[in-house]
C-alpha cells in the first residue's frame, strides 16, 4: 500500500463523506494529503489526527470552495508544507435539487463556482507546481448519464461541464504526462445521501447491484487512478455506480 509513497496530494472538500475516505485513503497507499473543509473543523482534524496517528502526513485547510482563490491558496499551502504538489483531487460539491421554477440565479452562481469555476482555477494552479506524470481528478456524478426524476437540473449542468474541462485539461497537460479523469460515482451511503435516507428506496430500484455503494468504492478508484495504473487513463470519464446508468 505505499503506491502514493513520495508524493503530495490535494482533496478539496475532504474533511466529510467520500472526501474524507479518499483523504485517507491516499494516506494509506503513502502519500502526504493536504484537504480542505469549509465549517466542519472538528470532523477535518479529526481526520488530520486519525492520519498522523497511523503515521501518515496531513493537512487540513479551512477554504470556501465557491471561493476560487481559496481553493488556489490552499494547493499554494500544500506545496510548501510538503515541498512539492503531484494530485489534485477535485471533491468539493453541493447538491441543488428541487423545482426548476424555484431555482435562483445565486443558486446557480454558487453551484457554478463550485462544480466547475473553483476546478478551473485549482487545476490550472495545481499544473503550475505539478511535477511531469502528475494526476487530475473530478469528482463527478452518475447524474451526467442518468437522471432518474426531475429536479436536478442545475446539478446534472454543473457536473456534465466536468465533461468538456477535463477533457481540454487532458489535451494541454498530455504532453507533461499529466492526467485528467472524471470519477463518476452513483449513489453512495453518505450524510448528504443516507443509504437509509426518503429517496433511498426510490434510487436503489435503478442499480443494477441493488445497493448503495460505500465511500471506500470511490476511493479505491481515485487511488487507482492517482498511482501508476491510472497513467495511461485520461481524458474520460470512469463510472462508480453499481450499474445505476447501465
């Protein structure tokens, strides 16, 4: 498990849910992991602490990630806590949802400039301290493939841009060896979306393996995709899903 051994990885939104099991699995497989958190400080150090326990490196920064140059400062802090930056793990999200006639116009600027703004900007600070052979990864949804009602609109938009942004980050940093994925999970049993949750039993009826996934399936991905399997992998998307879009 030490894959990651030497390098230095960035997880926004990693203090919580599948951000805070792709933290710490990043640690386990060797890497130094900085991570962000917007409110949540006592869950963020206690990953910190759990990491750092076991012998591992981490770094838990507090940034808004509506807020771009939060997310730029915080790539900037984890290259010089650890003294170099190889992964960026772009896991910050929120979930609008209701009807479309509702929907605001911040409601739409701040999904924006979460999903799609503050990943421009990490990726493009993120390729300025990237080491050659270095790893981008989008943290997307299986709603880009999929949308099994109405209501998620916004959502489904800001996560389908993920598309077309990793797909040109594929093309301009190819030449660096540098890799650009989209991780595509479907519904996975954490707070935001509860396996035992109202829309659980609704949501089960469309995968094919007829459960919720866990945080640890995404993680395993990004891990695979952030070591040297994933360095012949770019440009695309990969599903986590249970056979949710099949």
């Amino acid at each position: 498990m030490n894959d990651l051994a030497g390098k230095v990885a960035l997880v926004t939104g990693g203090s919580r849910g599948i951000g805070a099991e792709i933290t710490r699995t990043l640690a386990r497989n060797g890497a130094a992991v900085g991570f962000t958190y917007h409110s949540a400080a006592d869950q963020a150090h206690g990953v910190e602490k759990d990491i750092q326990a076991l012998g591992g490196r981490a770094f838990a920064i507090q940034a808004d990630s509506a807020d771009p140059e939060g997310v730029q400062g915080a790539i900037e802090a984890t290259a010089v806590e650890f003294g170099r930056f190889d992964i960026l793990v772009n896991n910050a999200g929120v979930f609008p949802s209701g009807p479309l006639e509702q929907v605001t116009m911040e409601d739409v600027d701040r999904t924006l400039n979460i999903h799609i703004r503050a990943v421009f900007a990490a990726a493009q600070t993120a390729a300025r301290h990237m080491t050659d052979g270095g790893r981008i990864i989008n943290i997307g949804s299986c709603l880009t493939e999929r949308l099994p009602g109405p209501g998620m609109t916004l959502y489904a938009m800001s996560k389908s841009a993920l598309t077309g942004l990793t797909k040109g980050l594929a093309r301009d940093l190819g030449p660096r060896g540098i890799t650009a994925v989209i991780v595509d999970p479907g519904p996975t049993d954490t707070d935001m979306n509860p396996a035992n949750g109202p829309a659980a039993d609704f949501l089960r009826g469309f995968i094919a393996l007829g459960h919720y996934g866990q945080a640890q399936d995404i993680a395993g991905m990004v891990a695979y995709l952030a070591g040297p399997g994933g360095r012949h992998i770019t440009g695309n998307s990969i599903l986590v899903d249970g056979g949710f879009a099949a």
